[in-house]
C-alpha cells in the first residue's frame, strides 16, 4: 500500500485556491499509486489562528464535495486540515475523506498555549483503516507526546500519520522525536508539513517518513512543494518535487 503526505505553501485564508492545489495534488498522488493522502495542518485555510473564526467550515461544508468526488473517482483516501465548527467552538480538524463513505472528523486534542484563544480540543482519538493498514492522525502539538502515539498503538493503528504546521525549530525537534516513536512502538510515521509563509513563521517543510525501526526513508527539504510515497510493502520512500502548484 503507498501513502501520500504532501508538502506545500498554502495561501492564507484561501479556501478555493487551496482546494485547487489540493485537488492538483491528490491527482499528482494517484498518478503515482497513492492510496491515502495527507496534507499538512489547517492545509486548505493556512494555518492562520486569527483568520479561523472567519473561515470556519461545518462538517457538511461543499467546500469538500470537490475532493470526495476526487477520492469516489480514484477509490482514494484524502486526509486534510480545515478549522471545523463544533458545537462549543472552533476545533483544528482533519476531515479524512474516504471513498464511497461518510467522512472521518478527527480534531486536534492537545493545543499548544497560543492556539488556546482561538480554538478548543477535541475529545475523541481514531484509528480507521485503509485498505489493509489501520491509520492513527495526529496533529502537530499533540504529536510531540509519546502517550498520543502509545494510545493508538493500544488502539491497533499500524501507522502513525502526523499533520503539522512546523517552524524550524519544530522540525529539528520533530527529527528527534518522531525517529524514536517508530522505534518504540514499531510502526512507520508520516509526516506532512507546510512550506511558506503562515500565521507569524515559515513553514520549515521537511515532510518525511520513518521505517517501524526509526530509519528515515525519504525526507523533501525546507522549501519545495511536492511528495513523500511511503510504500508499506517494500518499506520503502520517495521524496518527489512538483515545483510550483498549478493550476
């Protein structure tokens, strides 16, 4: 099975021109075999905590019909990041859309403190499974806690795919981190992260996927836009640069 996380520079508060390069992406994605794809942190709204009360989507928002159309035609899974409106605020989601089938909503459950004034946590962790693999998100912040990961591997996940909106200094603590919760718990990690400008930083890219043993696979760097396949067969990775994201 291969696995998709890509990288890219979303424009802030751009929800149509986001989704387009979404949709570039995903068919970028499927052209190479994906069969689940990830992009990173708040992907199609930038991750912009001041804009969020503006852009955020209900869980039966349009905005998605485009990529569940995508995902219906190609039988493909499409995890991205939109700020989700909820009954008592405005959560980081991850719709997880899925072929033929109602949406997965999994919300970010730990915040970090300056995401607190304009975002509350979710509640309920997931596991969901795609094809033969069962498949943990996490996002960003939350990520960084081994517990997160010890409970989806409690939970049965064989992967651990990571959704983030990282500086430089994040990754770096990323490429520490994520390393040894491959190696402790066994199971591969995929990391999508944003490249550009976003809400005070830049997004430091570095996107990657880590083998069940902590060895990295493949790695893109801090500023192109593109790929990482992970191939859960063969174990193996491929970091592929798309350059600019037409349309």
């Amino acid at each position: 099975m291969k696995l998709c996380a890509v990288q890219l520079a979303s424009g802030k508060g751009d929800l149509p021109g986001n989704l387009e390069r979404h949709r570039y992406c995903v068919e970028q994605a499927v052209a190479r075999g994906a069969e689940l794809v990830v992009f990173p942190e708040l992907s199609l709204s930038g991750y912009e905590p001041t804009l969020a009360q503006q852009l955020a989507q209900p869980s039966d928002t349009s905005l998605l019909d485009p990529l569940q159309a995508l995902c219906d035609r190609h039988g493909i899974a499409v995890a991205v990041g939109l700020p989700l409106l909820a009954p008592t605020g405005i959560c980081i989601g991850m719709p997880i859309l899925r072929p033929g089938a109602p949406p997965h909503f999994y919300a970010k459950q730990r915040l970090h403190d300056d995401e607190l004034p304009f975002f509350i946590a979710g509640e309920h962790p997931l596991v969901f499974t795609v094809g033969n693999q069962r498949i943990a998100p996490a996002i960003c912040y939350e990520s960084m806690f081994i517990e997160h990961a010890e409970q989806a591997r409690s939970a049965g996940a064989d992967i651990y795919m990571v959704s983030v909106a990282k500086t430089t200094k994040g990754i770096d603590e990323g490429f520490r981190h994520y390393p040894d919760v491959a190696r402790r718990l066994g199971m591969p990690v995929l990391l999508a992260n944003c490249v550009g400008p976003a809400d005070t930083f830049v997004g430091a890219g570095h996107s990657a996927a880590w083998d069940p043993q902590g060895n990295l696979l493949a790695a893109l760097d801090e500023h192109a836009q593109g790929l990482v396949l992970l191939d859960t067969t063969s174990m193996t990775a491929q970091a592929i640069t798309l350059g600019a994201l037409a349309p």
